[in-house]
C-alpha cells in the first residue's frame, strides 16, 4: 500500500512479550486459562440476564452489553496472542493488523460510553426512584445502547483512517503482542501533528466527557445516598453502585493513563503492561465483580446452577 514515497509493509512482526521458549509455554498456560475463565464468566452472565426475568431491567440489560462486549473485546486480542506463543514466526498480515486494531478501538469506545449510560441509570434509580420506570423505558434503553455502539464504530472508523494516512517510515516489527493503536503509530514518521490532535480529540470525546458524566451522576448519587436515613437503606442504595464504580475505575484509569499522553511518553514496555490490564485483566474480573457485588446476580447464578444440577439428577435417575 503506497504511503508518499513510503509503502505499508504486507506482514508484521509481533515482538510479542517474550522470545524466551520456556516463559512463553507458561504464558500460554496462564493467557490461555485467564481467556476461559473470562469466556465462562461473561458467558454465564449474558445467560443468567436472559433466563431469569427479575434481571429483565435496564441496569441488567446494560450489564449484558457489557459481557458480551467483554467476549468480544478478548478474542479479538487473545486467540492471535496464544497463537504467537506457539510459532517461532509471530507474524501477522497488514489487513489482520488493520482489522485487530480497528475491532480493539470499536469495542473499548463502546465500553467506556456503555459504562457512562449504566451510570446515568444508576443515577436515575437513586435520584429518581419513582419516575424510573417511565424515564428509563425500555425505548430510552435501546436507543442509549444503540447510541453507544454506533459512537464506538465511529470512533475506530475516524481513527484508524487517519493512521492509516500516516507516512509509514519502513519499519515492521511491532514490539507488543498485538496491534493496538499506539503501537501501529510508533512505525510511523514523528511528523504526526494532525494525528495526534485527532487522538486528543477522540480521547476527550470517547473517554473524557463520558468519565465527566459518570462523575456528575456519582456526585448526586452520592448525595441522595447520605440523605438517607437509616444505614441499612444507605448500605443498600450504595450496593447496587460499588459494582460500577469498581469497574469504572479500572477501565477510565488505565485507558486516561494510556491514551491521554503525549507520544513522546509512550513507553513500549509500560505500553503492553496497561494493554494487558485492560484486554485481559479487566474482562475477566468484571463477571466477578458483578456477581460478587451484586446479590441479585448472585442469587440468579445461584438459581440457575441449581436448576442445572436438579436437571443432571433428573436425567441420571432415567
């Protein structure tokens, strides 16, 4: 592909996270073991959402985006992962590199709006307890959700037509285990000014004016939570948010961290700790965090797990 006087390599080399044999196989192992529990875990609460009628409520249907999000966000990102931890030739073709990191910006986009509009409802539930059920309508919902995954593919359309713009300066060694964002740009030409007033303005739509809105919502709920009265009544409106702002904290954190620097700062190695943390780490602790801090989730899981063994024992008598 012809850039100026320049041309887009065909293949690139993923330097990955090791070239040591043996550090490698145990990677595999444990990448490989982190990537089942975050598919069973999101898997199960996608279903639990679907099966038990007391979730079919708009902070659970949210919350079903966001698993199935999570499933989506790690097998773009993990499967070529393990797959390079096996082959001495970690390659991976230029329309593989384009479509991996075009898919990564497309999904974390819709992650950090979704978790803006699950804490506009948490607002609403809180600060508006009697009105909930007409202010957020099952209408509102889709639109909101629908909102949030049209301004993700937008995000990853803008930005990955404008790296894609940039002169490319004939390196093709990516030192990182797949091809994320920041990574494709460092093999390009420093002249990128343009490119990174784009990346500044999608950092501050798509990360910092969500993160701001979910601030607002968090100060009234705060708020409404204090006055309160009883501890119990207080203890138990705050529940139904810990789940969220826990999950909020780690996605806002590492992504405003990683994105919201200049380019002379990027640092390769810090660069795949974060992209770690945020395409492995976080998938997989979120299904944890929710079911552990949720006791509705809990007691559906609970519910289903139960009905499944009655079901096993049924089948087992005939």
């Amino acid at each position: 592909m012809e850039q100026g006087n320049k041309t887009w390599e065909s293949e690139f080399i993923l330097l990955g996270l090791s070239n040591q044999r043996g550090i490698q196989e145990d990677m595999f192992v444990l990448f490989l073991t982190m990537y089942l529990v975050t598919l069973a875990g999101n898997l199960a609460i996608v279903t639990v959402i679907i099966i038990d009628s007391h979730l079919h409520t708009p902070m659970y249907y949210f919350l079903s985006h966001l698993a199935f999000l999570d499933i989506c966000y790690t097998t773009t990102i993990i499967p070529q992962m393990l797959a390079s931890f096996l082959v001495e030739h970690k390659t991976i073709s230029f329309a593989g590199c384009v479509l991996q990191m075009f898919i990564s910006l497309f999904l974390g986009g819709v992650e950090f709006i979704l978790l803006a509009v699950m804490a506009y409802d948490r607002y609403v539930a809180i600060c508006h307890p009697l009105r909930y059920a007409n202010i957020m309508s099952n209408h509102l919902c889709a639109w909101m959700a629908a909102g949030s995954w049209l301004s993700g593919s937008l995000n990853a359309v803008v930005q990955t037509a404008f790296t894609l713009q940039l002169p490319f300066c004939g390196i093709n060694a990516i030192n990182h285990f797949g091809c994320e964002i920041l990574t494709v740009q460092q093999l390009t030409c420093p002249n990128s000014s343009v490119n990174d007033v784009t990346m500044l303005v999608a950092g501050v739509l798509i990360l910092l004016i969500p993160f701001f809105l979910v601030m607002v919502s968090y100060i009234h709920i705060l708020s409404a939570i204090l006055q309160i009265r009883t501890a119990e009544g207080r203890r138990k409106a705050f529940s139904t948010c810990t789940a969220h702002l826990t999950v909020v904290t780690l996605c806002y954190g590492t992504a405003i961290f990683a994105y919201l620097r200049p380019r002379s700062y990027y640092s390769p190695q810090q660069g795949k700790m974060i992209s770690l943390f945020y395409c492995v780490v976080t998938p997989m602790l979120n299904p944890l965090i929710y079911s552990l801090r949720n006791q509705e989730v809990k007691g559906a899981l609970i519910k289903a797990m139960g009905r499944k063994s009655l079901l096993n024992k049924h089948t087992s008598h005939h």
